[in-house]
C-alpha cells in the first residue's frame, strides 16, 4: 500500500478534505491558497515527476505563485510521491525542514473494534456545528488559523462527513470529523478538551466514525499526525493506523 500511486492518492483526497480557496494544478503540481486557514491547507502538493533543469522551473514558478499572494513558498515532501531530488533542491534554495509527520492508515474494521467498553455516548452530524467547532477551535486554535477562515473551509468540503462530538452530560468533550472519498475514510480534526483526556473520549469518536465508514462502503481509514505527538501516535498505533509513509514539509526562508 505503500507505492507512490497509492501515498499520493491518499494525500489527494486529504487535500480535497482540507480544501484551499484557490487550486492551480500545474503538471501534477497543487498549488494551493487558502488566506486564513492553517499552514498545512496552503502548502505545495508536488506530485507531477519532474527532471532536474523542469524542477527549478516549476519550484520557481510555485514561489511566483506564493510570492504574488504575499506569502512564503511551503511543499510538502514525501520520499517516493514527490520528484527525485526535490528535497535537495529546495535545501540548496535556503527551504528549511520542519513538521515531521506521518501519514497512517488502517482496515475500518480493525478501528471499529477498538472501542472502550466504557464508550461515551457520541452525536454525529453531517455539517460541522457551532458548537463543534468551539471545542475544536479551543484545542486546536493556536495553529494560527483564523476563525472564520477555518469554518468556512468546513463549508467547502465536498464529499460526504461526519462531525462527531463525545459528550459527557450535555456538554462536548471531544471532537473529530470524517470525509469519505473513493472507498477511504480520512480523519481529521480529532481533538480532547485536557479536563477530558484519560477517559477513553478519543478511541470512542474513532470507532464511532469508523461505524459510520462502513456505511459508506469505505473498508480503510487514513489519518496525518505529527510523530512528534507521542501520545496520539501511540493511540492510533493501538487501534490499528499503521504508518503508509512519513513525511516532512520545507519552508521558504
């Protein structure tokens, strides 16, 4: 599952769960803007093969694109789905390396049997709500998305989600969301209040996402964490998300 067809597929329909305001496709190049939003949603996906002298071309050209916006240039670096040569390029171009992450996938129903015995009760809705996104916003917020920039991107989703809150009383605890998308389910948005944590809240949205994937014919899940996020890591390690592919970003200086 690992070839490169297979990662960036995987990759792509990430990105049309997290969509920019603006795609250029350029032979197989995203460029994506996307004012507002988290960094990850306006970064390059460079998944267009390119020799050397066609690879300075279309890196200059990206950074046209971002410099025209008034931002820096970002690409999204996976060894295998992006050019040969391309991480060295935009290093000799003074890009740092930054954001190890690692993208993950796991059978539905291996998720779908990790749920808590002590499960808590979950609300699944099919539009992000208000009070949803207060709680994502709370754990979440400091990525330096801005509010109405960050629920709007919600607004563009396409293909069918679920918003899923863990409720304890009347109150959200936690929180994620799901995008089906040609068979796959993709997560994103998981998020525990820190007076929530230890009580099972996370592994109880996941099987209850999962529930809904298998509704929606969708046998495999997928997933994007930071490595460096050790206790989600561990999380989705026990509830079956193995690692298809690491990845990092580089960053125009």
């Amino acid at each position: 599952m690992s070839d490169p067809e297979a990662v960036r597929g995987l990759q792509e329909r990430a990105a049309r769960a997290l969509p920019a305001t603006q795609i250029e496709k350029v032979d197989g190049w995203w460029l994506r803007s996307a004012p507002g939003c988290a960094w990850w949603v306006r970064s390059v996906l460079p998944h267009g093969d390119a020799g050397p002298d066609e690879l300075v071309r279309r890196v200059a050209g990206a950074e046209k694109f971002y410099a025209d916006r008034g931002v820096a240039a970002r690409f999204q670096i996976s060894a295998g789905a992006c050019p040969r040569g391309l991480d060295a390029v935009l290093a000799e171009r003074g890009y740092r390396a930054e954001s190890p992450m690692s993208l993950r996938a796991a059978p539905t129903a291996r998720v779908l049997g990790g749920a808590p015995t002590n499960s808590l009760r979950i609300r699944l809705d099919d539009r992000p709500t208000g009070d949803w996104f207060d709680v994502w916003h709370a754990v979440h917020g400091h990525h330096g998305g801005d509010r109405t920039a960050e629920w709007d991107m919600l607004t563009r989703v396409d293909g069918p989600s679920a918003y899923a809150a863990a409720m304890v009383g009347g109150e959200i605890v936690a929180v994620g969301r799901a995008v089906a998308d040609t068979g796959w389910v993709g997560l994103f948005g998981m998020a525990t209040l820190p007076e929530a944590r230890g009580r099972g809240a996370a592994r109880s949205l996941l099987a209850a996402l999962a529930k809904w994937a298998g509704g929606h014919r969708a046998d495999r899940m997928y997933l994007q964490v930071e490595r460096g996020n050790v206790p989600a890591v561990r999380l989705y390690e026990r509830t079956g998300f193995s690692e298809v592919r690491g990845y990092h970003y580089r960053t125009a200086g």
